[in-house]
C-alpha cells in the first residue's frame, strides 16, 4: 500500500490486517467496520500511536478514512508531527483521561473536539482541556499547509528575488 504517492485512496486500506479477513472480507470483530463508527473522524487509540509509521501514509490513510482527531496518551515522533502537515489534529491527553474517553465511545457517546477553546467533550460529564503549538492551532484553523505558508510569502519573495537579480545579476540564468 505505500508504493503510491497520492494522497487519496489509502483509507481502504487503513488497519487493513484488522479490518479484513484472509480473503479480503470485512471482519465483524473490528470496531471501524461497526456501522455505529464507520463515520467517525476522532480516532481514540493506545500509546505510542503511529510508532513505526514515519511515512506520511499513515496520516494520509486515517484522513482518507476520514479522521480529523486522533487522540492518545502518547505518539511517535514523526507520525504527530505528519499528522499536523496533513491537517490531522493529534491529541495527546492523560492515560486515565483516555480511558474514560474510550469508555464514552465505547457506550456509543458523542465526543466532540473543540480546536478554538481546546477542548474534548462529551456532553456535560466529560470536558477535557488539551494543549497545543499556537503555531500549529493557528495552521489547522486557517487550514495552512507548508505550501501555504510559503505562498503567504509570495510578495517577499518576489521582492527579495528583485532585488537578488539586480546585485548578483550573474545568478539569475
């Protein structure tokens, strides 16, 4: 499933050995593939999540699958980071926290995520507040990648590559 470098495509294939018997038949054990979560875009999950996946595969398989939030105790390095270059909001929360978050999913109860206020909720018994980069809420807010970023630029690049063609003309080809 890595071999290709599109983004779209690869939620099919998310948790595929878990999701799919040998024959490639949806398995009734797995909880994605219970009709009450196959819209879910929170994702709560164990620690380490994304250990192993430093590719940006992973990221792009959970958003084409459709998540927005991933939520755990604790994340692999690279993977969290991806997950903010794809526009995936990783939210590390206590392991107590995430065991009562888990028990709310798992009695079928809505949880919403707030990104403004930073807060997970689910209805009036749980309200968890949860921490991030100002940077990176900023991003997710306004929906910025680093291809956003840099075309946010445009106007000073294009000043500063004026001004580079005219004091080192011999640069420029």
């Amino acid at each position: 499933f890595l071999k290709t470098i599109k983004r779209s495509g690869l939620g099919k294939n998310l948790f595929h050995e878990l999701r799919y018997d040998i024959n490639g038949n949806l398995k009734n054990d797995f909880v994605l593939n219970w009709e009450f979560y196959k819209e879910a875009m929170i994702l709560i999950t164990g620690e380490n999540f994304g250990c192993g996946s430093s590719r940006e595969h992973a990221p792009w398989s959970l958003l084409d699958f459709g998540f927005r939030c991933i939520i755990a105790p604790s994340f692999a390095d690279i993977f969290f980071n991806n997950c903010f270059k794809n526009g995936i909001l990783p939210i590390k929360v206590s392991n107590s926290e995430n065991d009562v978050l888990i028990k709310q999913a798992e009695n079928k109860k809505l949880i919403t995520v707030d990104l403004q206020e930073q807060t997970i909720s689910c209805g009036s018994k749980v309200n968890i507040n949860f921490e991030i980069d100002p940077f990176r809420k900023k991003c997710l807010l306004e929906g910025l990648d680093d291809i956003a970023l840099t075309l946010k630029k445009s106007a000073k690049i294009d000043d500063y590559e004026l001004k580079l063609k005219k004091s080192r003309s011999w640069l420029m080809l």
